[in-house]
C-alpha cells in the first residue's frame, strides 16, 4: 500500500482556517509551520491541484489587475472529513537525519578541532531557533483564542528540543575538550577550554 504524502494533510488543516492562495500558504511555512514540517515550495502547488482534482477543495479564480489572476482553495466537506480521518490515526514513529551527528559519528577521520567546530555550529542554530520561539511565544501569547492554544504546544515543544541540544553540545564539548586527536587527522594538537574553544587562539 502505497504512503500517504503527509503534506496534503498539513496544506488540508491550514484551510481549516480560511480560503488561502498558494502564495498565502507558502508565507505560513515560512513564519510557523516549516519549523517543524519542512516541504519545498515547489510541492506546493501540485498539492493544490491534487486537493481540487480529488474534491478536497474548491478553486476560485480572483482577477487583480495588473497583477497574475489568484488561485485562492478553500476546503470542502469531504476534504475536511478526510482531514479529521487523518487526524484520528496514530503518528508515525519518529524518524530523523541529523547531518551533525553523523559528522560526529565518524570525527575521528578529521579529528577533533572539525567536529568542535560543528558541534558550535549547531549549538549556535539552536540558541536561534529559541529567540525565534521566544518570539512566536510572545505573538501568539496575545491571543485568546482556541488555536493558538494549540499553536502554542508546538512552539513549547521546539523550545525543549533547542534547550535539550544546547545541553548536548555542551556535554559533547566538554568530553571533546579531553579528547586526543583523532588517529586520522593532522591538525596539531589544540588545548581546547571546557566550551571547546581553543586557548591558544585567546
């Protein structure tokens, strides 16, 4: 049986909200939902076009002039219904690609002033990705309405998963700092401080 594409479903739950453009749902991505559900811009709008040719959506052509003619989807009952059945159905185990941590599984190739390096980096991300959250949090915060009750468990959940990273690279530096020089690498050996910066460098 072939896998459903889970973005039909999150661009069906978005016009749960009102009758958006292909433009419009790009713009959502981009401010709340790609933080966590991640599609190209491109897929966009061959899902449209599915969710009209399937009745899950209606398609209204609105003329601006001067302008391209706006396709503006809004969901019909039976796109709703499919949405709820969805909806109904357990998650799918999580299942990630963290591109740090294999770096960091096979560091010892490049040694340990690379993955130092990368683990900054990512630690660097995350510290973002909490002013970011902080910032959502205080926006949707100012609403009193239902969904952003909603909205709000998922910006929390991002904020435990930057602050759980930041610890980790905290750790990893720390353990990284004690560590000798991979056997592969040539970098000469750096005396790294418990942040795993490099103290000669200072």
């Amino acid at each position: 049986m072939p896998r459903e594409n889970k973005t039909k479903f999150a661009v069906l739950g978005l016009l749960t909200y009102g009758s958006l453009s292909g433009y419009d749902i790009r713009r959502i991505y981009a401010e709340s939902l790609g933080n966590f559900w991640s599609e190209s811009y491109g897929h966009i709008y061959p899902i449209l076009k599915r969710l009209h040719d399937e009745g899950l959506a209606t398609r209204e052509v609105r003329r601006q002039a001067g302008r391209p003619d706006r396709h503006v989807y809004t969901i019909t009952d039976k796109g709703r219904d499919e949405l709820h059945r969805w909806l109904a159905q357990p998650a799918e185990p999580l299942k990630e690609r963290i591109e740090v941590l294999l770096k960091v599984f096979h560091g010892w190739e490049m040694g340990r002033y690379t993955v130092v390096e990368h683990v900054k980096a990512f630690r660097a991300e995350h510290e973002e990705l909490l002013r970011r959250y902080a910032h959502y949090e205080e926006d949707l915060s100012r609403h009193d309405d239902a969904p952003a009750a909603y909205w709000l468990l998922t910006v929390g959940c991002g904020q435990h998963v930057s602050r759980a990273y930041i610890a980790w690279c905290d750790d990893a530096l720390a353990t990284l700092a004690r560590l000798p020089v991979g056997p592969r690498a040539g970098e000469e050996s750096l005396q790294l401080d418990e942040h795993g910066h490099d103290e000669e460098a200072r």
